[in-house]
C-alpha cells in the first residue's frame, strides 16, 4: 500500500500557502525597495564570473525553461507520459500545477512591474519579479518528487532548479530575489495541487520506492 493512504495533508497545505504568501511579500519588498543589498551583491558576483562558456550553458537553460518548450512540450510530455502509465491524475496533477503557476506569476509580474538588471543578456522587458524560469523548474521538480515518490528524482529536481535559477542571475535576465520568489512559488502552487488531488492520487500506482 503507498505511503499516501494515512498521510495528513495539513502540513504541506499550510507549507504551499505560506510559499505563496512569502512569494507576495517579497515582492511587495521590492516592490518599495527596487533593489536590495543582497540583489547588487550578487550581481557584482555574477558580473566577475561571466565567460563565453557560462554564457553558452545558461542560454541553454533559458531555451529549456521558457518560451513553447516549457511551456508546451513539457507539461504535455510529461502528462502523456503519466497517462501511459495508467495515471491520469498524476498527468492532470502535473499539467494543472504548470498552468497555474505561469498563470499567476504573470499576474505577479504584472502586479510589481519590476525592472530588470541593466547587465541582462536577453531581450526582455516585462516585469522581473517573480522569474518565470525558476517558477516553472520548481513546478517541475516539486511536482515529480511528490509524484514519483523516488529520492534520486528529488535530488535531481533540487539540482535542475538551482541551476535554472544560477542561469537566470548569470545572464542578468533576472534579480538574485526574483528566482527566489520564482522558486516559493513554482514550489507552493505545486505542492497546493498535490494536496488537492490527493484522494486521486493516492489510488495510482507509485511503482518501487529506492
């Protein structure tokens, strides 16, 4: 029997909704402050490490975590992939959770309209705060975790999600508080959807733990 049968989910909907709230304030912060210490800290930090090959593997990681790709084929892919495996609520769980979470942190840019760095390497020009790449790798590996249940995917989603954020400050496209914003976000929206579905969930199968 999966460990989701006597689960309490109390806990993580209290956690998801405080992720949230934390994601609001924030950006009420830099809302009034525009910039803070630790935001031109780590700026002037990220400005002496940039090299052709930072640059190179960022911009990767720009193309993976934005535009159709994120926001198309991989809920799309993923959700195909848990209806194969005979789990149409994971695969609904997953593509809820992705539209969601873009859906309100475009809100949320619109709302705090926040500049971005001037040293940005791309050509964007809507609100900074909260990043929408780092939003959508938390989706993704807060969503898989509690999905499929396995330590090497946390550890795997953990890694994508910090280097999706790193990527973000290294190519100036965002602000050291906009990925964590990003990452509070991305991260509550997905565990609330978790929680909601949770009665479904619960009699899918989940396969061998590690």
């Amino acid at each position: 029997m999966s460990e989701r049968a006597g689960f309490t989910r109390r806990p993580l909907v209290l956690a998801g909704t405080a992720a949230i709230v934390l994601t609001v304030a924030l950006g009420v912060l830099v809302a009034l402050r525009e910039q803070l210490a630790l935001d031109e800290a780590w700026m002037d930090e990220v400005l002496a490490w940039r090299g052709p090959v930072g640059e190179a593997v960022s911009r990767v990681f720009d193309a993976l975590g934005g535009g159709w790709f994120a926001i198309l084929v991989v809920p799309i892919g993923v959700g195909v992939g848990f209806a194969f495996a005979d789990r149409p609520w994971s695969a609904l769980a997953f593509i809820l959770a992705s539209a969601a979470a873009a859906a309100i942190c475009q809100l949320l840019k619109a709302l705090f309209g926040r500049a971005r760095p001037e040293e940005i390497l791309l050509p964007l020009d809507n609100g900074s705060f909260p990043s929408g790449h780092t939003t959508n790798a938390a989706v993704i590996a807060v969503s898989l975790g509690l999905l499929l249940e396995r330590a090497w995917v946390w550890v795997l989603g953990m890694a994508y999600l910090v280097a999706m954020a790193l990527s973000r400050t290294y190519l100036g496209a965002h602000w050291f508080t906009d990925t964590v914003g990003g990452a509070l976000l991305g991260a509550g929206v997905a565990v609330l959807v978790w929680c909601a579905l949770l009665t479904r969930l619960r009699v899918e199968p989940v396969g061998a733990r590690d």
